[in-house]
C-alpha cells in the first residue's frame, strides 16, 4: 500500500458539540478525499468556501519514504484550491521519484483511484491506499523506525 483511518475520530456532531470547527482532515473528508493525503500532525487550516482556496499549516516540514521507492516532502505551509474530488494548484507538497524533485500540482479523485499530476507526468493509485495519515519521519512504517 501506498499511504495512510487512524487521524479519523467519532464525528463531534454525533456527541452534540455544536460550536466544533472541522479540522484539516475532516475539508479533505467534505471534499471526497481520504485523511491520509495529509501527514498526522496538521496544526491548522484556513480556507474559503466560496473560492475553495486554502491554507494547511504543520509544525515544520514533513519528509518521509513512501514503498521504498520515492519520497514525499510537506513543507510547513500547504496551499492550493480544493474541490470535491480536485485539489489543484498546489503548493508545498513535492516527490522525489529518481534524482529530480517534482511539485504535485494536482491531485484528481476518479471513482477509487486518486490521479497525482506533476505537470506533463501523473502516477495513479487507488484511494484505500490514503486511509491512514502518514507520519512524518517514518511515513507508514513507524513500527520499523529507530527512535
């Protein structure tokens, strides 16, 4: 598998929270995408509803392997326009997939497959493999990783 339901909690609602604020995790759940396009740890999100624009916030920069085969890299700020089954226009998030670092510029959800663009290249991948978040450092295989 690629990524990453541990982020996902009982919707607040359910207990009768009314003055809750959805998180970062719960827009890309509103907009048909799975948590586990984000690293755990988001701190904040800002966006307008009218124009799908955002703003996700994380502690620092986030890098980490993903199937032994390419790395992902989440600088602290991500920004783009999101929409249901399209984030487009993207910024902070890249992959290195031989030598060169590439920026996702989009990423498009398709029935049960997630499309990522990086310009004149797109890789797709079927969206269970975004169930979970990933944590930075060690990405899904923090069982393995030296603390």
């Amino acid at each position: 598998t690629l990524f990453i339901s541990i982020c996902r909690s009982a919707h607040p609602f359910a207990f009768g929270y009314a003055d809750y604020t959805p998180s970062a995790y719960d827009v890309l759940q509103e907009n048909d995408f799975l948590v586990g396009l984000l690293p755990k740890g988001a701190t904040g999100y800002e966006l307008n509803r009218e124009t799908g624009e955002f703003s996700t916030y994380l502690n620092g920069s986030c890098s980490f392997s993903v199937e032994n085969s390419y790395q992902l890299n989440y600088n602290s700020t991500i920004e783009g326009l999101i929409s249901k089954d399209r984030l487009k226009n993207l910024k902070g998030v890249s992959v290195k997939v031989l030598l060169p670092w590439l920026n996702i510029a989009e990423v498009v959800r398709e029935g049960d497959e997630l499309h990522f663009s990086v310009g004149i290249a797109s890789a797709n991948f079927p969206v269970e493999n975004f169930e979970e978040c990933p944590q930075c450092g060690c990405g899904l295989d923090c069982n393995k990783c030296d603390v």
